[in-house]
C-alpha cells in the first residue's frame, strides 16, 4: 500500500499529522483524487527518522515543529478562507500538542540520567561489598591454616616423642637381658643388677605413664582437628551467617583454640624436658660401668 489517507480528528496513530496525506514512496505523484481537498504531501520515513532522534536531541524537535509550521502556511495557501481557519485552529491544538510531547520527551530523559546515575552508584557499592566480603573470608581461611599448621607440628612433635620412648624401651629390654645373663656370676652382683632392674622398670612404668598422656593428648588434638575441620565446611556453606556473627563467636572460637594449643605446647615442653631426665640412657652407662668394674676386679 503506497498511500495512507488521513481525516481531521479520525487518525490518533500519529498525533500530531492526521491532517496530511503521508506517501511512504516518494517517488510517486499525490493521487489526482486527493487534488483541491487541502491535503499535503510528506515523506512518512523522514518524520520516523526524525522522531527516533527526538528521543535524545531536543533541538531536533523544535526544527520538527518549525517544518510543521512551514507545512501548515504551505496547506494554508492551497485552500480557502473558511478551510484556512478552520485547519490553523487545528495546526495550533496540534501544536500545543507537541510542545506538550516535546516537554514530556525532556521529562523523560532527565528521569532516565537520574536512575542511570543510581544505578551506577548502585553497582559500585555492590562491587565493594563482594570485595569486602572476600577480603573477610580470605582472612578468616589464612587463620584457620596457620591454626592447622600448629596441629600438624604438634602431632609431629608428639610422634618424634613416641619413638625417642620405644628406643629407651628397647635399651631397657637389652639391660634385662644382660642382667639376666650376668646373674648366675655372683649372688652380690645379681642382687645389685636385681636393684638396677627395679629401678629400671620405674623408670618405665614412668615413661609408659608419659607415653599415655602424650597418647591421650594426641587424641585430644584430633578431636580437637575433626572440630575445626567441621567448623570450617559450616563456615564455607554458610558466608551469610559467618559475616553477621564472625565478629562475635569465631573470634572467641579462635582464640580458645590458640589457647588450647599453647597449653598444649607448654605440656609438650614439660613432657620432653622430663623425658630427657628420665631417660634410661644415664641408667644404662652406669650399669655398664658397674659391670666393667666387676669384669676389671
């Protein structure tokens, strides 16, 4: 279809052009139909392109209202008195109109900049937060690794304990033996070997009491290790509730637990220095020596 026909008041598609026969090709002559009946020909495409520009320049929309007012004077000449009056009292509601259109179009970009800077300033409080969010976390995990990596050197430490105590124990299996062996010699230095071997087996029973307590200790410290492991899935699966009582209950939690580890570390200290006084190494030279002295004699 070439050509859109257009009545006065019967057209509310294009606002302000019902009084105009719009031709969408150019190209073509107005219909001879059309002729003497105060209708005007415009290029619907260029009122189109110039209407998408309107949505941001508003200087367009005034060169819009000056052509309106030069195709109004053009229609003007091409009809009579009466039709004159009558289509300048409708070109001048039409214009009204537009103005009305062209402060609404103004209204409308201005809310537009408004919520763009919103939402801008929107998005950058979001990014801080996420940022916020996973500088807290990365911190919280930096402490919980060095509070495992304290664990791990403990354990170690208890284990080194465990074997410095199975190698005592050896050398006291070792001095029974000889005791053994040496008890038919002599009945004085069988009662006096008898002696060292009570003695000896004291000093087991005080090591073996040690060695249960680093035992017990070391099962404290992996209960204590599944506690924090648990304590950090908890954590990972629930960031919204770590962010809201973090500063409350895990700054507490974390500090019992280096508390806990540095008691532990004291007990450790105090476990060795009375490990290495009550080694049965000093036990064993001297009983050595005696031998050698009864051989000697």
């Amino acid at each position: 279809m070439d050509i859109i026909k257009s009545s006065c008041g019967s057209n509310r598609s294009f606002g302000y052009l019902p009084t105009f026969c719009v031709i969408l090709n150019p190209e073509k002559e107005s219909p001879s139909c059309l002729s003497g009946q105060g209708w005007h020909t415009v290029d619907l495409r260029l009122w189109f392109v110039a209407l998408s520009r309107a949505a941001s320049d508003e200087a367009v929309m005034r060169d819009m209202s000056h052509s309106l007012i030069r195709c109004r004077a053009e229609a003007c000449k091409a009809s009579t008195p009466r039709a004159t009056q009558k289509r300048a009292a409708q070109l001048d509601a039409k214009d009204e109109s537009l103005e009305n259109f062209n402060s609404m179009i103004h209204s409308l970009l201005e809310s537009i900049d408004r919520l763009a800077k919103i939402l801008e300033e929107i998005q950058k409080r979001a990014a801080t937060l996420e940022r916020w969010e996973y500088q807290e976390v990365k911190q919280k995990r930096l402490k919980e690794g060095e509070l495992f990596e304290k664990t791990r050197k403990a354990a170690e430490r208890i284990l080194k304990l465990e074997k410095e105590m199975d190698i005592v124990e050896k050398q006291i299996k070792e001095v029974g033996e000889d005791i053994e062996d040496r008890k038919s010699s002599s009945t004085k230095e069988f009662e006096g070997l008898q002696h060292k071997l009570h003695l000896a087996s004291s000093h087991r029973r005080s090591s073996q009491s040690v060695v249960d307590f680093l035992l017990n200790s070391m099962e404290n410290l992996l209960e204590m290790a599944n506690h924090i492991e648990k304590r950090v899935t908890l954590l990972e699966t629930s960031a919204v509730e770590i962010k809201k009582r973090s500063e409350r209950n895990e700054g507490k939690a974390l500090e019992k637990a280096l508390s806990i580890l540095e008691v532990l570390e004291e007990r450790i200290e105090n476990l060795e220095a009375t490990g290495k006084k009550k080694s049965g190494l000093c036990m064993l030279e001297d009983v050595k020596d005696h031998l050698e002295m009864r051989s000697e004699g």
